[in-house]
C-alpha cells in the first residue's frame, strides 16, 4: 500500500516539475523577445541621402 502511495506522490512530483519547466521556458522566451524588440531603434519614416 505504501508503495503504491509513493509511486502516485512521485508521479505527481514529477508533472509539476516538467509543467514548472515547460512554463519558465514559456515565459523566458516571451521575455527574450521582448527584450530583442526593446533594443531596437524605432525606425521613423524612410529618408533619402543628401548628396
């Protein structure tokens, strides 16, 4: 019975781990691109060069 019971626990233990490591990827991604969005310069309207 108690093994039963500790393989259940384990399992458990084990999905949230992997729900926990699927969600920080998640989110490091989402922050990565913001980041990669906020770093560049805003490009205004297109200009020609003066010669």
């Amino acid at each position: 019975m108690l093994n039963i019971i500790l393989t259940w626990v384990g399992a458990v233990l084990g999905i949230t781990v992997l729900l926990a490591m699927a969600c920080g990827a998640f989110v490091l991604d989402f922050d990565d691109s913001r980041g990669a969005r906020r770093g560049q310069p805003d490009i205004g309207e297109p200009t020609t060069p003066t010669t």
